[in-house]
C-alpha cells in the first residue's frame, strides 16, 4: 500500500512539472515562435506611452533576453521562493507563490485568486454533495427496478439532463423561480458564509440545483449500468445464497464495486469545478474564479490568465491524486496490482 502511495503522489509531482512547463511554453514561448519579440512582451509592462528605449531597458531587466531554460527556472523560482521585478523605478519584491502582476490591476495576482477561491469551492462543494447524493440513489433505485415505470422516467430525465446546456439551464431556472416565483434570489447575490450560513445557501440553492441536474444525470446512467453489470455477478449470488439481506448485498457489494467509475468521473468533474465553473458562475453572475477567468480572458491580463490556468490544472492533479488513493479503498485488487 505505501508503495503504491508513494508512486501516485511522484506521478502527481510530475504532472505538475510537466503543467507548469507546458503552460509556461504556451504563454511565454509559443508567442516568440509566432513572431513576438522581447520588446512585444515587456511592453505590457510598461504601458502604451512608454518609449523604445524604456520598453528594451524594461525587457531586459525582466529577463525576456535570456535563454528559455533560464526563464523557465525564474518562473518556478517565483512559484516556490517569490520573485523579484525590477522595472527601473524600483525592485518591486513578489512573495511566493508568485503568478505575476496583472496589467490592469497592477496587482498580484494569486491575492485576487484567493480572494475568488470561497465563491467557487462553496459552488462546487454544494452542487457535487447534490449531484452524487441524487446521481448515484436514482441509478441503483433504477437499477434495482429496471424496466420500471421509474427507471424510464429517471433515466429520460437523466437523458434531457445530460443533453441541455447549463446556461440554457440556468437562464430558464433564473425566468422561472427568480423573476417569476420569486423563490430564489436573482443572480449576483453573494454572501459569505461566515457571515450568514442561511442566506449563504440561500443564494447559492439555484446554482447548486441547476449544476447538479447536469452532473447527476451522467451519474445517475453510470452508475445505473454500473450496478447492472455487477448485481450479475457469481459473487453476488453467493453473498445471496449465503442468507446475507439484500441492502448488504446491494451497498457493500454491488456499489461499491461499481464506484471505480464514479470515482473516476467525480475526481475529474469537481477538480474542473474548483478551477472555475465558468459557465455556471457566468450565468448566475458569481464571482468565482470562472468569472474571473472570463474577464481575464476579455481584458488579455496575460498573467491573470496563467495563472487560473495553472491554479485550475492544479486542482485537477490534486483531485485525481485522492481518487488513486481512495481506489485502494474501495477496491482492494487495486493495492494487490
């Protein structure tokens, strides 16, 4: 077991690296092969109405001169140990982990990162307790009842949940029970949750229910098939045979050997979520780090940009690392491989 542990968390390592190369490269790199030059990128440091001679002396002074390899170990030296910025009126010290200033704030930018994190984890916390809770009891209930009445609601229900657009979702969710019902508050409406729990979920109830219809749809026909193909196993008639109840035999051994799968979709689903659930947080009018990241986009803050990538990509690494070491647990032919 330790072995394998230690394994996934040097893959995990590794994967980082290697996202941290491939975005640097895509950020820094690929624009010089496209024709930008030092100058090109040092000038969004400086403003428009800087001169040639400032805008040379300012790339210099940022490194855009030196080889790629000597760049690229700046970058990762700013992430783990900070960075320092020299643009000719000062040295301006960037405390670790550093992504850099934004060029419209002038601000660091992992502060503003932080400061959107609550928004979006509370998003995704939410809406994934909902859509794994619902998701995976209608697959087992419709797998228990096939051809049932209910399985064919659940899972045309599933079906149109799967195929509608989560903004198509959302804006009619908003028409309905917002503008229309008056149940729900509008979109924009934020609070912390250390300041009130209750109007906290409040707010959010209509963006956990709209991105939860979506997910636990895809889980709900999953684990449906899931649970199919192991309630016909030999294992399972002998834990019948052997006068065990049948919520035993259900729980411990037909879902739980077809959690692999789930596991697998919901590290990969809620480690995209917290890197931004852009289109959710887009629609309801959040400001999560998916709003962040469209107005990065929108305003081409080069650094901002970065770094919601690496931030999201992150996520996704860190999400993966704890589904492979929860494989161990619920399926023990994984620590004997």
């Amino acid at each position: 077991m330790l072995t394998y542990i230690i394994r996934r968390f040097i893959g995990a390592i590794a994967m980082l690296i290697v996202i941290s190369m491939v975005t640097f490269g895509i950020f820094f790199v690929v624009p010089q092969w496209a024709g930008s030059t030092p100058e090109s990128l040092a000038s969004r440091y400086v403003g428009r109405a800087a001169t040639e001679e400032t805008v040379a002396l300012v790339a210099e002074r940022l490194g855009f001169n030196d080889p790629v390899i000597v760049q690229y170990g700046r970058f990762l030296k700013g992430i783990f140990l900070g960075a320092e910025y020299d643009y000719g009126a000062g040295v301006e010290h960037c405390p670790a982990p550093c992504l850099g200033y934004s060029f419209i704030s002038g601000q660091p930018v992992w502060p503003d990162l932080i400061d959107r994190m609550p928004v979006t984890f509370s998003l995704a916390i939410g809406a994934a307790i909902l859509w794994v809770v619902a998701g995976v009891s209608v697959g087992v209930i419709s797998a228990l009842r096939r051809g049932s009445f209910f399985d064919r609601l659940s899972m045309g229900t599933a079906l149109a949940g799967v195929s509608l657009p989560i903004f198509f979702t959302g804006m009619v969710s908003l028409v309905v029970f917002s503008y229309g019902l008056g149940w729900t508050p509008p979109g924009g409406s934020w609070t912390d949750f250390t300041e009130n729990p209750a109007q906290w979920a409040y707010n959010l109830l209509l963006p956990w229910i709209t991105l939860a219809f979506l997910f636990a749809a895809t889980y709900a026909r999953l684990t449906r098939a899931g649970m199919l193909d192991t309630m016909g196993e030999d294992y399972i008639r002998t834990a019948r045979a052997k006068g065990l109840r049948e919520r035993d035999v259900v729980v411990k051994h037909g879902l739980r050997a077809a959690l692999t799968p789930i596991l697998t979709l919901f590290g990969i689903d809620f480690g995209l979520l917290i890197g931004g659930a852009i289109l959710t947080e887009t629609t309801y009018t959040l400001p999560g780090l998916g709003q962040f990241a469209i107005l990065a986009i929108r305003n081409q803050d080069l650094p901002q940009v970065m770094g919601v990538v690496l931030f999201a990509a992150s996520f996704v690494v860190v999400a993966s690392l704890i589904v492979d070491l929860l494989y161990a647990w619920v399926d023990p032919r994984v620590r004997l491989s």
